[in-house]
C-alpha cells in the first residue's frame, strides 16, 4: 500500500474567508462541495490544506485525510489491530470510498482512495 496525499482537515465556518487568506499564500481553490473545500499549490497540487464546516455523511469532521492506494487494505489492517473504527467503509456519492479511523494520539482520520 502507497500514500498518495496527506491533507489536513481544519473545522472552520469560515470557508470564503479561509479561501481569501491562504490564497494570499498561493493556494487555490481545487474542490469546494460546501462542507468541505480544499486549496492547493498550483506548482505542487498534492501540497494541500481542506476546510470543514461538517462531515456530510461523517459524525465527526477528521483531522486529517489520508489517500491511499488501497483503502480495503488500509481498513483490513487496522481492523485487524484493533483500531478504533469511527466511520464505516463505505463508497460515498462524491467519487470515494473511505473510512475513518482514532490515531492512537485520539485524532481521526479520514483514510480514502478516490473511485
């Protein structure tokens, strides 16, 4: 199993206004579903930071998203560890499958591999 991307996840209300600031940075707007919205690098698009007002489908907005290769593989390994599951498998209608998983440090992440 690879890592493709890793992305942080920052709960905000202030989706517009997070746009504005980090494009100061160079960043731009990739995706933007209403609940969530992510900037990216123009010259490194994996260089990437996602806003969070919820979690459509989620209980919890992840700290942090992970994609990988093979998220069946991912989600075998950490069921088979014991890792706390907070968020199914499961294929969501926006084009991945994805589950959600506690770091032993308590934060959640939202592991994925794009359909």
């Amino acid at each position: 199993m690879s890592i493709r991307r890793t992305v942080p996840n920052v709960r905000s209300e202030a989706l517009e206004e997070s746009a504005t600031f980090y494009g100061l940075l160079g960043f731009e707007e990739v995706m933007n579903l209403g609940w969530i919205m992510t900037l990216a690098s123009p010259s490194t698009p994996t260089a990437q930071v996602s806003f969070m007002s919820d979690d459509k489908t989620a209980p919890v907005v992840p700290d942090m998203s992970i994609e990988v290769d093979d998220v069946d593989a991912a989600y075998a390994a950490m069921v088979e560890r014991g890792a706390e599951i907070v968020h199914p498998l499961q294929d969501e209608e926006w084009g991945v499958r994805r589950f959600f998983v506690r770091d032993p440090n308590g934060r959640v992440l939202n592991v994925l591999t794009h359909r």
